[in-house]
C-alpha cells in the first residue's frame, strides 16, 4: 500500500507512520538518535498468532514473543472475548474497599496453581499491580516491612544475583546487576548485596552445571553469614537470567537458595515474572527444583501478553503480619488499576487456555523442535554457546567462539544481527550479542524453519566483520 507522494517519490503508509510516530513518540529502551536509520522502526498495523504485520502488509514473524509477554499469538479470540465481555460489565474499579468476580476468581486460580513443596505451608494471598517492575516493587516492600512489623529493625538488606534484572522502577533496579541500566541512577538507589550468579556458562573446564550451582550457593551461604540479621529476602530469578543474556542455571541452586534462606531466616522473592507460566517447560521455574518461595512476582505472561498486570502470591504468615489496629503496620501500598477487570479476565481466559489446550504437552513438542534446529548453530565458528530452558533457545556470540572474549562494541554484532533478521521478515531483539527465540507457544514447523534460517544467515552476516 502506498498513499503518498513527495517530491515524486511514492511514500508508503509503513514510511508514513514512522514519521508521524517520531515526531510525537519516545520509546522504551532507545537511544532515540538511533531512529529511524540505525535502528529500523517496525510500524505494526495488527497482529496474527506469531506474525506482526505492518501497515504496508509486510508479516514478520514475533521471535520474542513482543518482550517475552505473548504467549497464545496476537489476537488470541479467546482471550479477545473475555475481555470484549468484561468490558461491557465492569471496567473499572478501585480495590481499595471493593471487590469484583475476575479478581477473586483469578487470585483463587493462582493460588490454585502455584508452586507447592511438601511440608511448607502453601501461598495464600494475592496482591495484584500493574507491570513487573511494580509487582516486585510490591514484594520487596512486604518483606522489609514484615520485618519492621515485628520489630526488627535490623533487615533492611537484600540479596540479589550477579547479572540479574528485575526491572526499572528505583527498588527493582537496586537489585538488578546489569551497569547498562542501573548505572547513571546508582546514586538513587539502595544498596542491595550481590551473590555470585549459578550461571552455567561460567563453569569452569571440567565443572558441570550443578557443581557451578553449588559453588554459587556456597558464596550465597557466605554473603548470608558476612550480614546475618541484616537482610529481610533474597531475590532471583528461576532457572533463567532473562535481560542478563539468558544466561541459565541448573535448578539445584534453587533448592540450596531456599534452604540457605529458610536457615538465615531470610524470605525468598521468586520473580517468575518472565519465566512464569510454562516458558522453561514447567508452569513454574521453581517447580523444576520442587521449591516454594515466600513470595512469588508474576507478570508478562499472566494475561497472555493481552493487558497489563501483575501479581504477587504471599504467604500466610507474610500476610497476617500486616494485620493490626495501626494503619502504618498495614500493606498500604496501591495502584490506581490494582486488580484491573479486564486485565484480571484476560488472565483467566489466558490460563483457561492452559486447561484446553495443553500447553505444556505441545510446548514440549515445539522444545524438541526448537532444539533440533538450533544444534547445527552450536557449530558456528563464532557462536560459543547454544543453550536452552524449554521454549527459550540462547546463542551467545563471541570472537572465535571463546568464552573468555566479546567482540568490540563498536561492531554492533547484535544490532546488525537485529537489521538482517528484520530485512527477512523476522523481529529479533539481540540482549547485547545474545540471539535468542521466545516465541509465542502457537509458532508452528514452517515458522520453526524460517527462524532458524533466518538466525543461521545473520550469525553469519553479523560477524562477518570480525
């Protein structure tokens, strides 16, 4: 389609629009001067299972499942509906002194299918918020205050991993590791403690993913007793260190964490966020170490990537000690679409379509698949690493395929891995010169093939240079 002519040259609507969008748009996670020649701006019109289409009618095929958040492919009817339905009953109203039928139907349907470790009282309240960041804001407030409740005034310190990421609010960045981000505001941020990371693509020659998961656990028990009474939870992510590069770990340091944290007395902040609801092939991450955590942040996923909202499940014991005649000792946290109607209704209809369909049966299939057609990668002469959590597949690029080496920034491998893949009809969105898939769980065989192509022929391209 083409709908303008400037200075005799036809002007598409795609052109259109990124021109209409720049002048009036400043987005996410963009150094602006990037746009529109450095960093090609995809100007989508609607979306199709897998597919994005722009406004020129050109599809490309969603590889990372629009920043990890799509699970059933876009404009899920399903899930449409649910929402086209809610919205005509109720579209919004505060939580605060009221209640409505998707919020309590969804906090009992989480509360129904979080993770459970035998002998370990099961989690029993749902706070809800508006996006990750804020949801594990949420969490890391309960768990400082809950302390304050009882008086110990001591824990005021948390624990998070080397290279994790929790998100871009100021207490969420305190506890991310990764410079890019928290850097320029590190003077508005608390000071967290930082464990060694179980990241397997650190073992050393010879040490298999487990004992690298023992050994961090190990600094882990060290940082806990170098600060014992001093910290109120522990943060990480399960399984996978998405935003750090999807750098992944054996479950086994899920395990040690929870004891360590159980004889520290110290609460376990699981962010699920955005490897929650079946992303590593469990429903759960944690659930792969048969652990519970204290307090468990969901996001992204939750509402099939539909709207967004997120929620914390707590505990029994965290809640009931915010329960007292003081309101200062009460959770007086808030968001003004806390528990959002239509968010909570497409997040029921997302996890009805988990019971339909089942999802982990077919996402284990397309895991195989997926895994199948990345190997042949793995023997790129600069791919150092190929690794996979179920429906997430990583390719780390370095020089020569070393591990001790990164190319020099000033190449751009990732960005022109990003531009050759987006000429071919594929949106990949590198983590530095980390390639990976996340597509949506209805990605089929000819879409497989098409994206394990495509990213065969930008490794090649992007690193030609090196």
């Amino acid at each position: 389609m083409q709908d303008t002519i400037h200075d005799g040259t036809m002007i598409s609507d795609a052109d259109a629009w990124r021109s209409r969008d720049l002048a009036v748009l400043w987005h996410p996670c963009t150094q602006m001067r990037e746009h529109p020649h450095t960093l090609p701006l995809l100007p989508v019109a609607r979306g199709e299972g897998p597919w994005l289409i722009d406004h020129d009618g050109r599809r490309y095929l969603d590889a990372i499942a629009s920043w990890w958040t799509n699970l059933f492919g876009h404009a899920e009817p399903r899930i449409a509906a649910a929402i086209a339905r809610q919205a005509v009953t109720l579209e919004h109203v505060l939580l605060a002194g009221c209640s409505h039928a998707p919020a309590v139907e969804l906090a009992e349907r989480l509360l129904a299918i979080a993770p459970r470790q035998p002998g370990r009282p099961p989690l029993a309240k749902v706070f809800y918020a508006d996006n990750g960041s804020a949801g594990v804001e949420v969490a890391l407030k309960m768990a400082f205050h809950w302390f304050r409740n009882r008086g110990d005034n001591a824990r005021t310190r948390f624990i998070a991993l080397e290279n994790g990421y929790h998100g871009e609010t100021l207490g969420a960045l305190a506890v991310g590791d990764i410079p890019l981000y928290r850097r320029v505001y590190a003077p508005l941020l608390a000071e967290a403690l930082f464990a060694p990371s179980p990241d397997a693509y650190l073992c050393q020659p010879g040490q298999s993913p487990a004992q690298r998961a023992q050994q961090a656990a190990d600094g882990l028990r060290a940082l806990l007793e170098r600060h014992a009474g001093e910290v109120c939870a522990l943060i990480l992510e399960p399984r996978v260190q998405c935003a750090g590069g999807m750098r992944m770990y054996d479950p086994v340091y899920l395990r040690l964490a929870r004891e360590l944290c159980d004889q520290y007395g110290v609460f376990l902040i699981a962010d699920e966020i955005a490897s929650g609801f079946g992303r590593t092939g469990t429903l759960f991450a944690c659930e792969q170490a048969g652990i519970q955590p204290d307090l468990l942040c969901l996001s992204k996923g939750l509402t099939g990537g539909a709207l967004p909202l997120a929620a914390v499940l707590a505990t029994q014991s965290i809640y009931d000690g915010f329960l007292d005649d003081s309101r200062e000792r009460a959770f007086l946290h808030s968001h003004s679409y806390t528990g959002n109607p239509l968010a909570c209704a497409a997040a029921l209809a997302s996890l009805g379509i988990f019971d339909s369909d089942d999802v982990l049966a077919r996402n284990a299939r397309t895991s195989q698949a997926m895994a199948a057609l990345a190997r042949p990668l793995a023997a790129h002469r600069h791919v150092a690493d190929v690794r996979q959590a179920g429906m997430i597949v990583a390719f780390e690029l370095t020089p020569g395929g070393r591990r001790d080496a990164t190319f020099d920034p000033s190449l751009r491998v990732g960005l022109r891995a990003y531009r050759g893949a987006l000429e071919r009809g594929v949106l990949l969105r590198p983590l530095g010169d980390v390639l990976y898939w996340m597509p949506p769980y209805c990605i089929d065989d000819e879409a497989l093939d098409l994206l394990a192509r495509v990213t065969a022929e930008v490794i090649e391209e992007a690193t030609a240079c090196a």
